[in-house]
C-alpha cells in the first residue's frame, strides 16, 4: 500500500474502504464473525479513521503507518453502535437492518465484543515505543464512552438534566472519541503531547458540535437527506439541547403545554412533533442551537490555530470541520 496524493477526505474514506476487506474478520463459527463484516460493510462517513489520517498528514506523508490503528478506532466505534442499537432496540442502521435484528440479541451482544478485541488488535501494530501511551489514552477514552452511554440512558428517567449536564453526557458519549482520533494521528506522527492535546480538545468541542447538530437536524432537518424520521427525538422525548433549553426558557401557558406534551403518552406522533416545534419557533430555541453550534465549531478552529503545519494540510481539516457544521444529514 503507497499513497502519492495528498489525502483530503473522500481519499482517506477511499484508502480505509480498500483496506477493511483485508482485516482479520475471518472465523469460526461463522454466526460470530458474519455479524462483524456485515456492518462493517454498511459504510458510514468513517469521520474517525479519516480524522486520524488527516492528523497525521498535518507532519507526515507516510499515511499507510497510521491505517491500522485509525480502522482500530473505526472498529471501536461500530462496537459501541452494535451495543447501543440493543440498548435503544432500533431497527435500522444506515438504512439496513442492525445486527441484533438480523440475527439476534446474543449474537449482537458477542460479535461487538470480539470487536473490541479486534481493535487492540490493531493498535497493536503502534511502534512499541509509544504503544502503551496509546493505550493508556484509548483505554481512558473507551471507559468515558461508556460513561456517557450509561449518563443517557440514566437521563431517561430524570426530569431535572440541566444543560451542562447534557453538554458533558455527549462530550462523553461522542466527543471524546473524536479528540481521541485526532489525537492518535499526532502521536503515531511523533508530536509531542502539548499537540497532541491541542488536537484533542479540537476534535472534542467539533465533537460537541457535531452532536448538537445532529439534535439540530432531528428536528428540523430534510428528512429526505438526514435518513430517519425527523421529529425522533420529540417523540421519544429525549432529553436534547433543544428541549432542554425549551423547558428552561418556556414560561406560562408555553411551559404548560410543552410539559403536556411531554406527558401524553397517547399523543399522535406527527401531531407533537408539530405542535413542539410550533413551541421551539416561538421560543427560537433554532436560533440557541445554532449558537451553540457555533461556539463550539468556533473554540475548535481556536485550538487548531495552535498546530504549526503547513496550511495546504491545515486546510483539509479545517474544510471538513466546516462541512460537519454545515451538514444536512
């Protein structure tokens, strides 16, 4: 494997997809291992592997040393979907049947695990001069994704999360995996660790970012180009930036019908989802979001600031950043 061009983005998702066909995802019994390759193959952005070789890129050419354990965390990743699709019962991922579905929950439940193992298997590949910071710094990471799965599912039954509380359960539940992948690029480039936590932190507050826009768009997204039903998030309930700023800036017969709506367990679905959104307008939680939105797109480009490389590469990262906080799906 020999990389000539400079990677941009759709290059780094065209070298991790030529590799995943070769990794060891081969074995006995079968029902445990077919489970892996399928969602694997389902695709996605692969936003994390590309985000590791874009780092990496930034002060080094010899991106094919940084494949192995970029599709590590890649494979990192889609454990966690594997397991949280269980935890939420939902049916599709990617448009596809999840895995619990197509075959059953046990089998889920064990095929995420061997990929867990199968990521430290990749990281194996790290030079052993830095291979136990590396996983020092991803053990650390995998245990806060957990903690902020578990924080979600505990929000579930509360009534009183406070916004601070919900910024810090998705910087746990998404953003950290996201510093970490840029972190990754730096340290298998030989950085030292003031650039390497300066990455980070970038990639947690786009992180941040990157999940209030996906609140964003649940509610108010096109639901032909954001691939679910838009308005999920308003059925369920579910304890988002919008609903909680809603609950905390709603007064009056605003506060009452918002929290009705939150009781009626018989509510039409479309019908809520109308009549709550009518409710976001009126308070301009849409323009809070956004805000936000910005303010944490704005601290990530702050902190990338900080990385000395050369801008062509700075670029390539900074043009992704912006499409994540302009995205429509």
């Amino acid at each position: 494997m020999q990389t000539t061009l400079m990677l941009n983005a759709e290059r780094a998702v065209s070298l991790l997809q030529a590799e995943i066909p070769h990794l060891p995802l081969e074995g006995k019994p079968v029902e445990l291992y077919e489970p892996i390759r399928y969602i694997m193959s389902l695709g996605g952005k692969r936003m994390r592997p590309v985000l590791t070789l874009l780092a990496y890129q930034l002060f080094d050419e010899a991106v094919e040393r940084a494949v192995a354990p970029a599709l590590g965390i890649e494979l990192f990743h889609n454990f966690t979907l594997v397991h949280d699709d269980i935890m939420d019962k939902a049916p599709l991922r990617r448009g596809n049947q999840t895995v619990h579905e197509k075959w059953n929950e046990n089998t889920a439940i064990l095929s995420g695990d061997v990929m867990m193992v199968k990521a430290y298997q990749q990281f194996l590949q790290i030079d052993k001069e830095i291979l136990a910071d590396v996983l020092g710094r991803f053990n650390t990471t995998a245990c806060e994704v957990c903690e902020g799965q578990q924080l979600d599912m505990n929000f579930e039954t509360r009534s009183d999360v406070s916004i601070p509380e919900y910024l810090d359960m998705i910087r746990l539940k998404t953003a950290v995996l996201l510093g970490f992948s840029l972190e990754l690029g730096a340290r298998l480039a030989g950085q030292n660790e003031t650039i390497a936590k300066d990455l980070y932190e970038m990639g947690v507050a786009a992180g941040i970012g990157f999940q209030l826009m996906d609140d964003l768009l649940d509610v108010y997204g096109d639901q032909s180009k954001f691939g679910k039903s838009v308005g999920g998030d308003i059925v369920a309930n579910k304890k988002t930036f919008l609903l909680l700023s809603a609950l905390q800036h709603a007064q009056g017969k605003e506060l009452q019908e918002l929290k009705s709506w939150i009781e009626n367990k018989n509510a039409k679905p479309e019908e809520k989802v109308k009549a709550v959104r009518a409710l976001y307008d009126a308070l301009k939680v849409k323009e809070m979001t956004e805000a936000k939105i910005e303010e944490y797109f704005e601290l990530a480009l702050k902190k990338f600031a900080l990385i000395e490389a050369p801008l062509m590469k700075k670029r390539i990262i900074k043009d992704l950043l912006l499409g994540l906080m302009q995205r429509q799906h």
